[in-house]
C-alpha cells in the first residue's frame, strides 16, 4: 500500500481552537446545523473532560500501526491525532508508549475508529482518547499509509488542520474555515439556552416556550381525559 506524509498542513486559528474547546460537542454540532458529528460509536476513554485540537491524521492499514509513528513527527503543540483504517478494526493500535511521545508534543488527544489499550495507564498520565474499541490485540510496523489527508469517520470528512471538539458525549469535527462561526454560533446557542434554562426553572413548559401547543394541534394530536380514552364509568 502507497502512501504519502504531508508536512505543514494549513491549521484552524489557535484563538478559534480554544473558543471551541469552552462548548460541548452537542452545543457545537446543533450550533452547525446538526452535522460534523463522527457517530455515536466513539467513546471516550475517561470521564468529566473536554478538548479540542487541530487534527493530524493518519490512515492506516488494519492491525498495522506503522503510520502512527510516522505521524509522530508531524504532531504538534494542541494538536489531536486522528486515527482510522482502510477497513473496519478493532485492534489495540494506540496505546501508552504512544501517548508519551505524544504528550510530550503537545498532543491533547487521539480520536480513532479502531482499537486503543493500556487504558488505565492512559487515565493515569492524562492522555485522552475516544475509540471505537478498547483491545489488547498487538499490531505489526509492515505497511505504508498515509499522513494529513483527508479521511472520513462516520461519515464524515476530517481535513488536516480541522477542528477536533470531544467530551463525555461523543466528537464532533469543524472544518478549519468555518471555526470562528462555530464558535460564534456556539456562544449564541449557549445564551439562547442559558435564557430557556432561566424560564424551565420558573415553571414554564417547553410547549409553550417553543409553541409546541399549535404543532399539536396541527398534527392532530387530541387531549382526552382517562375516562373519555377508556370509557370508564359509562
């Protein structure tokens, strides 16, 4: 397998990097129009904690983590590794000798949609990661891949240089282009939420702040009482 290693990819701003990493993947993916989201089967390897970086990626061949060390030298200081295979694996490629190299970087994080393992070391040091699968399986170092091109996880394109926001609830992606909105419109979700918080604290329903009574209504849902819906007590 051929491969390529692409040096000095263009990178999201450092200050629209950190306003990203002050919101929540929910927050950021709803504030972009419901997308970026890399799916439901990435979970994080530790609890309570929120990133985000500037993706380095790497494709790799299943059970091979050659490309790995290869992107090793590519990684930077609030970078986020992102990880995947050219087919499906579940295999432990990331583990804690590799978050060593890669903190001592700078490296915030890895995201893959493979296997990662020594999780426990990984909490212990502080390494943070998200993965699709949790496996002691070994790897070999025998097939060239590549470094900082595009690749896709759940769907969805990750770019080098993109935005990487991940927490308890999953990772979402940010094209690097469009960070400063997301961050934007992020900040106008959260006040938006903040204000209808306020309101649900003061007793008022959901179905009068969003005039869900009408959509009701307009869908033909009936109020009964018990007694009309069973006829009890005729």
């Amino acid at each position: 397998m051929p491969g390529i290693i692409v040096t000095n990819p263009p990178k999201a701003e450092a200050k629209d990097v950190e306003a990203l990493a002050g919101y929540g993947v929910a927050t950021v993916h709803e504030a972009m129009g419901r997308t970026g989201l890399l799916g439901h089967h990435l979970r994080p390897n530790q609890q309570d904690t929120r990133v985000a970086g500037t993706a380095v990626t790497v494709l790799s061949w299943p059970g091979d983590n050659l490309m790995i060390h290869a992107a090793v030298e590519q990684c930077g200081e609030g970078d986020i590794l992102v990880v995947t295979t050219t087919s499906p694996s579940t295999d432990g490629m990331f583990g804690e000798l590799f978050a060593t190299a890669l903190k001592r970087r700078g490296v915030r994080g890895i995201v893959t949609n493979a296997g990662i393992r020594d999780t426990v070391e990984l909490r212990e040091m502080g390494f943070h990661a998200w993965s699709a699968a949790v496996s002691a399986q070994g790897t070999v170092k025998a097939t060239g891949g590549s470094v900082n091109v595009p690749v896709v996880i759940g769907g969805e394109t990750i770019r080098p240089g993109d935005v990487i926001v991940a927490d308890d609830d999953g990772v979402v992606v940010v094209p690097r282009e469009r960070a400063q909105e997301a961050a934007e419109k992020s900040q106008a979700r959260e006040d938006k939420e903040a204000a209808t918080r306020a309101a649900f604290i003061e007793g008022q329903l959901g179905l009068d702040r969003y005039g869900l009574r009408e959509t009701l209504q307009k869908l033909g849902v009936e109020y009964r009482t018990y007694e009309e819906h069973t006829g009890a007590g005729s």
